[in-house]
C-alpha cells in the first residue's frame, strides 16, 4: 500500500512533518480554522489553503484506497487475483490507471466479444493474435457451429474478441488519451429544428464552432455543455482518426498476412466502437473538471470579497425595498438589527405621493433617530433614491444603494420565518436589506450562496464540489471576522469553527432561555456542548463587555494564563496590556516559550493584544452614481461613469452604473497590458470609474473600460 504521507507530501510539496502533524490534528477533528490560527507550531505556520490542500489529497488518497479494497474483494472472489496482479492494484496511485487495471476482469452488460466466447471463438481470435497462420479462412471454417454459420461469422466474432483485447491494454489507452490531450478538438453543430428556437439563440455562436479542447476558456466549454444539454447544439470530440489507428498497429501488427488483415479490422472496430467514444467522453470530463474547478473558483474569490465587504457596524437603519405600483417597503431598524417598524409608501406611479413619502421618510428618521438609510437596487432604486435625496433631515444622514441578490430568497425561507413569524416576505426582504448594510457577513450567511448572483455557470458545475467550496469559503469568512455569541444567528453560529447546526440551534435557546453569556466559561454550560467543540470554537466566539477583556479577542482561552503571567511579571493587569503597544514591546516572548506554546502563537496573542476583537473590514463607504443616467438609452460612447463592479468572472468583471444593465469591463479592457488575473486589477464591489465603449441596447449589452 502506498503511504498516506508520502501520497500527499508528493502532491503538494509541503514538508513532511507538516503534513504528518497536520493529518493528526485532521484526524483529531480539528477544523482548518482552528489549525491554521492557533496550531502553527505543530504545522509549521501552514496557512489555510495549504491545509486545504492537505485535507483535498486526504481525501483523494482515502477514495482512492477505498475503490482498491473493493476491486480487491471482487478479484479475489473471481479466483483471478494474482500477487502480481494484488501488488500491481496496491502501488498504483491514481484512479484512472486503477480502472484501467481492473478492465479486463469488470463483468459488464452482455458484449460482442462475451458472445463470441460462448460460442467458442477465443481459440480462433488467439490464433489470429499469433499471426502465425496464413490461411486464417480454413481455420475459421472449423468453427462453424451452434450460432456460428459461416467463415464470416467466425473471422467477426474473433475481431469482437481481439477489439475488447485492443480496449483493454492500458498501453493504448494511455496513448489515445495523450492524443485527446494534446490534440483534441471539440466541434459544435446546431441542431436543425432548434436553430429558430428564442431560447436557443444565446448559445448561436456555437452554432457552428470549433477549438482546441485543451484551450478553449472553462466559461465557454460550460456554455458549450450547457447549450448541448438543452438540446441546441450536438457536441464532439475529434482527433486524427488516421494518426490514432497507426499508432495502435504499430503497436499490435508485426506481420503482413491475412492475421494482419483480420486485427487491422479488428482495430478499427475497437477504435471507432470502444476506445474513442469512451476515451473521448472521458477527456471531456476532465475538460468539464477543469473548467468546474475554474468557475468554481472565480465563484468563491467573489463569495469571499462579498462576504468581507465593508460592514456599516451598529448605527440605526432605515431601509427601503423600492417599487412602483407595489410601493416602497420601509422598516426601520435599530443598532443590533431589530425590526422596530414597518410600512408601506407610494411616492412612484402610479400613486405618485412623493410629498407624503418624504414626510413619512423624514418623521420616521426623527422617531428612529436613524442615522443611515440603505436603498435595495432593484426597480426603482434610481428613483427611490433621488427622493430621498431631496430631503433635509435634521441631522447627517448616510444614504447607501444596497445590492438585492438573493434577498428573495431569504424572505420565503425557513430562516425568515422563523426570525419574522408575523410579517410577510416583502417586510422580510427589507430587513434583509437593512441588515446587509448593517453586517453583510451576518446576513448572508443565511443565503444559499448559489443564489447570491456572483458566481459563473454556477448551476453547471459540480454541485457536490461547489457547495464545499463555498462552505469553506464561508467559514473561513466567518472565523476570520469572529461572531459576537449575544447577537449572532442560528445561522451565522454554524459556521464557527467546530460549531455546526446542531450546536449552533443549542447556543440559539440557551441563549433565549437563560439571557446573554457573560463569559466564555458560560459556553460551556450549552448542551451537549462538549470539550472538543468548546476547544475549536471559542477563540472565534466573542463576548462584549465582558469580565475579562480577553473574551471579546481572538485570544484562544488556552493563552489566557501565559497572558497572566505577562502582566504579572509586568505588575500590571490584563487591561492594563490591551491595546498599550510600548508595554507589549517590553515583553521578551522567548521566556513564555513552552513545548506547546511558541512564538509564533505568541507574536499572534502581542499583536491581538495590540488591537483586540479589531475587524479585519473596510468600513462602508457611501457611493452616488451618475444621477444623468437613468436607462440604456441614456448611455452614449465615450462617457466616464462611476460604477460598483458587481461581478467578476475568468473573461471580465461586471459593472453597474446604476442602471437594470450591468455593462462588461472585458479582460482586454482592464488595462493595456496582458491581464492573467482579473482579481489583481478590480475587486468585488469595488468602486470604480468606467469608459463607455459600446452601446447594444436590442441585445441590452454595455461594453466598457476601466478608466485609470
């Protein structure tokens, strides 16, 4: 068997006893969080993508281990498993040459060659595949019986026979598969009755199309797959068929008699019927693979900036769902996000009461003693806010734009429902709104995160692969901020670190039946809250105002005693070191270095203790858009605009300029020199000024330019 350590260190180049102590605390549920902030010394400072990469090839060498005992038993149950054959399957290192192995002992559906066996033709196709014999048609005549009645019949049941041999030898799979790999081309023809199809003309490009498989950009080929899966377009891989073939005779073939000719045959047929649609479709997944993994990531980069993005903090909220004939849905809110009121104005058609909408507006911020108000983007957001620009409210007042996504879909769920028994999805969607401004991480925690509209053919990819992804990405996002325990939701607790669901819902009501914790020892007392739990997420967990000030730090409670003995040594107490930077740099690490504690974790406690409980996000920063440009139509070459980049994808980012379109800053345009990465020059949500380059308004499409 091959050594999980070694498999992985090879993988990833990482020192082995990184690795070794790594899979231990992995093995020990310890999470990635948890390891990579308050384990440095025992992984030697690994950051959390190198232990993701480590819990990736974990789990590739345990599958991987797991399909070889299963081959294994099946083998050995066949009475065909050899010590040749055992040590072959036990070294092998990947799955693909795994399957390979096991081919030509894999009892499938009823084939060609397995009934050419039944009807005795093996003999016939060894005979063939000795190349020994020169009148192949007289020794085939000597199989004529049962189903068999000709020489024909015979000589074909041979060559179904000698093409499953040709199938299986992993020589010539492995050569197809370099071929598809290199020279692969993937081809697209429209399907005929579809080509009218409304539908379908999204996808027209790929009417008829072909590229390079090994180079065609991951959001074409998921556009590609898309396109064939609803049925527009017919997909194929292609390779010199010629080139192919020579290579396998090459390979077979080293006589010029009529054995020759029969396994020329035979090739053929083992290439055009068994090799090429199977290694074809095989070389298309890994393609697909790919590219899921290049959306996959684009996603998750988006998903991380949004989730970090700049948070208002504790201010009191007003915030507007915008709409016409429907109204505009107000609620305000107070510091910690609590619904406080809620109503309903008509200051747009067709009801048109603009002046009853700015008093309301303007007595609710007098009554609320507001100090923000956050305005959804959706329809008649432009409107909405240009009213309430107009107002002069007593006091200063932040008007921020606030993105929409998903906030549907929260107002139906079951989340919602269960925080707003008594109100209906449109008071909901509102306070979602409010509170994104307030804390965007809190609130969309509670988003199924393929609904958030940041990602890139994300319903195409493999769902299994993107939702970990994603779940990583939230709790890293999570972990990294840290969660106030006396106000956080259900749903923001289970992505603390060792926390999940279940405990997240315990902490919930044991916080609603017994008042808030007032120190992280009072964590403990949460049901079935265990040592362990209690272990990985308590740094992460913080307390406001509590007793000792290190519970509101990301401090993990196993330092709080060394951190006794610094003050102590000082004369001083634990307040007296927090956020007193001379007095931290008096403290020589080095005596407070024990076998578990080393510098490491002690240049992170100082430089805690510098800042406790410091958010690591920008703060929001209000944003006004071009009030000229209300539609498409008022858009016209040449024009600077600002504009918030609201996507980013591996082929450009998206921009709204405060319009329902969104225009494309295509990669070309993102600056005059070659761009490898479009997260090194825009950021999501980021504010920006854009040049208008074109203008398609039948097809609704902006192209733009980052203007510098």
């Amino acid at each position: 068997m091959i050594d999980i350590l070694k498999f992985i260190t090879t993988q990833t180049q990482l020192p082995e006893q990184s690795v070794k102590n790594t899979i231990e605390l992995l093995n020990e549920d310890c999470t990635i969080p948890f390891i990579s902030r308050y384990r440095k010394e025992r992984t030697g400072n690994l950051d959390e993508v190198q232990i993701g990469g480590i819990v990736k090839y974990k789990e590739q060498y345990e599958a991987l281990e797991k399909r070889k005992k299963a081959i294994l038993k099946v083998l050995e149950e066949q009475g065909v498993l050899t010590p040749e054959l055992k040590q072959k399957i036990e070294s092998t290192q990947d799955l693909t040459t795994l399957e390979d192995i096991y081919l030509p002992f894999k009892k499938s559906r009823k084939t060609k060659a397995e009934t050419a066996r039944k009807n005795g033709l093996e003999p016939l196709a060894k005979i063939i595949m000795s190349q020994n014999a020169n009148d192949v048609e007289s020794i085939a005549f000597k199989y004529i019986k049962g189903d068999i009645n000709s020489v024909e019949d015979a000589l074909e049941g041979a060559r179904h026979i000698i093409a499953e041999w040709v199938n299986e030898r992993a020589d010539i799979r492995n050569n197809i598969r370099h071929q598809l790999e290199r020279f692969a081309m993937i081809s697209t023809k429209v399907v005929k009755t579809k080509a009218e199809d409304e539908a379908a003309q999204k996808f027209r490009d790929y009417f008829d199309w072909s590229e390079s498989l090994n180079r065609i950009p991951s959001h074409r080929l998921l556009a590609i797959l898309r396109a064939e899966n609803e049925g527009f377009i017919r997909v194929k891989i292609e390779i010199d068929n010629d080139r192919a073939l020579n290579k396998i005779e090459s390979r077979m073939i080293r006589s010029h008699n009529e054995c020759a000719d029969q396994i020329e045959l035979a090739i053929k047929d083992a290439y055009k019927r068994l090799l090429l649609p199977s290694l074809s479709n095989e070389a298309l997944q890994i393609a697909k693979d790919k590219a899921d993994e290049s959306a996959i990531n684009v996603f998750t980069k988006n998903l991380k900036q949004l989730l970090l993005g700049s948070p208002l903090g504790e201010k009191r909220v007003l915030a507007i769902d915008p709409g016409f004939r429907t109204g505009c849905k107000v609620v305000c809110l107070d510091a910690q996000g609590q619904l406080k009121y809620n109503e309903t104005i008509y200051p747009h058609p067709p009801k048109s009461d603009s002046t009853g909408a700015m008093k309301k507006i303007s007595s609710l911020a007098d009554a609320y003693k507001i100090e923000a108000i956050a305005i959804g983007n959706g329809t008649a957001s432009r409107e909405t806010e240009a009213l309430i620009r107009k107002i002069h409210f007593k006091n200063d007042i932040q008007v921020f734009v606030v993105s929409e996504a998903g906030a549907s879909i929260y107002s139906a769920s079951k989340i919602a429902r269960e925080e707003f028994p008594d109100y209906d999805v449109t008071v909901r969607g509102s306070v979602s709104i409010g509170r994104r401004l307030q804390d965007p991480l809190a609130e969309l925690v509670k988003i199924d995160a393929k609904s958030i509209g940041v990602g890139q053919y994300q319903h195409d990819v493999d769902q299994g692969k993107l939702q970990r992804s994603l779940d990583t990405v939230v709790e890293h996002c999570v972990n990294s901020v840290g969660v106030n325990i006396n106000t956080a939701s259900k749903s923001l607790l289970s992505y603390v670190s060792g926390i999940g669901p279940k405990l997240a819902e315990n902490i919930f009501n044991f916080r609603n039946e017994n008042g808030v914790f007032t120190s992280r020892n009072d964590i403990k007392k949460v049901p079935r809250l265990g040592g362990k739990a209690f272990e990985q997420g308590a740094a992460f967990l913080r307390i406001k105002d509590a007793e000792n000030p290190l519970d509101d730090s990301a401090v993990h409670p196993e330092s709080y005693a060394v951190i006794t003995r610094m003050a102590k040594d000082l004369g001083k107490s634990i307040q007296d070191l927090i956020g007193n930077a001379d007095l931290l740099k008096k403290i020589d690490l080095k005596q407070y270095c024990t076998e578990s504690v080393g510098l490491l974790t002690l240049e992170d406690i100082v430089k805690e203790l510098e800042k406790p409980g410091l958010d690591i996000r920008e703060q929001a920063k209000v944003f006004t858009f071009n009030q000229n440009i209300k539609t498409i139509s008022d858009l016209r070459e040449g024009q600077l605009l600002p504009g918030i980049v609201n996507n980013i994808t591996n082929f450009g980012c998206f921009v709204d300029v405060g319009i329902k379109e969104s225009g494309l800053i295509h990669v070309s345009n993102l600056s005059d020199s070659f761009v490898k990465d479009v997260n090194e020059h825009v950021s999501l949500h980021q504010q920006i000024i854009v040049k208008v380059l074109e203008v398609d308004i039948p097809r609704k499409r902006i192209q733009l330019k980052l203007h510098k």
